[in-house]
C-alpha cells in the first residue's frame, strides 16, 4: 500500500503542475483576448490567430483543469445524499463513483480522441479553415492528454480512498460535520 500511495503522490504532483499550467493559460487567456480587443477596435487591426489561440489556451485550462480540480476535490457532485453519510460511506461512494463511472469514461474518452480526434489531424497536419489561422493536430492532442491526465488522477484518488479506509491516510473533505 505504500508504494501505491508514493504512485499517488507522484501523480498528485504532475497535476499540480498542470494545474498550475491551465492557471497561467487562463490569465494569457484574457491578457490575449483584452489584446486583441484593443488591436481590432482602437487600431482597426484583425487577424484571426490571436482569436484561434485564445481559444486553444482555454482549451488547454479546460482539459488540464479538470484532474486538477479533481484531486482538489472541487469537482462538482451530487449532494443529495454524500453529506448526510459518515466519511467512511463517502470513502465507499468515492470508490464506487471512480470504479463505475469515472475510469471507464476516462479510459473510453481517452483512446476515442486519439484514434478519431488526434491522430486524422496529425496525418494531415490539419491546419485552421480560417484565413490566418493556426494548426488544428497539436490543440487536438490536449483531448486525449487531458483524459489521460484525468484517469492518473483518478487512479490517485482510489489508492487514497482504500488507504483511508485502512487508517493510513486521511482525506479532507468539504462535507465535515462541526462536532456538536
């Protein structure tokens, strides 16, 4: 269990990383699109790859974001009945959410964007339709990437949840009850 929890750790920290990443592409994100605000209406100056990279930054904040957030435990969920449960029952819905849902999902988009989204653009090298615009292959890999990323941080997830239902760890939950 030990060795599982150094894996988990590991890939805490790679999407710590990307997580820090999609902060920085959200900031560029705005500072590009105030830019080419001001380029296209107080200069009269437009070209269509500032708009293109913006949205690849957002893309990139959105994909790499999520496994982040996850790991945070600031995902979104359905409380209707996980706060009202003690924390060894939410350890169990954690498990069977991950097993059931998340993984296979996961593991499912994450080779469905490689095979059908990634790797037809990288053969052509698919460029933008746009005048101007920027290459589609290298935006379509953060699909596949960010689900990878996601399954890792899933598979984190699950290594903490058994090791806190061992005692070995604890998880700090949102939900706690104050002691009354």
């Amino acid at each position: 269990m030990y060795y599982l929890l150094g894996l988990s750790r590991q890939i805490d920290r790679l999407n710590q990383h990307t997580g820090r990443l999609a902060n920085i592409m959200i900031l560029l994100s705005c500072l590009i699109s105030a830019g080419n605000a001001l380029l296209r209406y107080g200069f009269n100056l437009s070209d269509n790859w500032p708009l293109e990279l913006q949205w690849y930054m957002f893309a990139i904040a959105v994909m790499f974001g999520a496994s982040y957030t996850f790991q945070r435990n600031e995902h979104v969920r359905v409380d209707l009945i996980y706060g009202n449960v003690s924390e060894r029952a939410q350890h169990w819905i954690d498990i069977f959410g991950i097993l059931v849902f998340l993984l296979p999902s996961c593991v499912l988009f994450t080779w469905l964007s490689w095979e059908s989204l990634f790797l037809p653009s990288w053969r052509i090298l698919e460029q933008s339709g746009n005048s101007g615009g920027l290459p589609r292959y290298p935006i379509k890999l953060v699909v596949p990437v960010g689900f990878a990323l996601l399954t890792l941080q899933g598979v984190s997830e699950l290594i903490k949840r058994f090791a806190a239902l061992k005692g070995l760890v604890r998880i700090e939950s949102k939900y706690e009850r104050p002691v009354q």
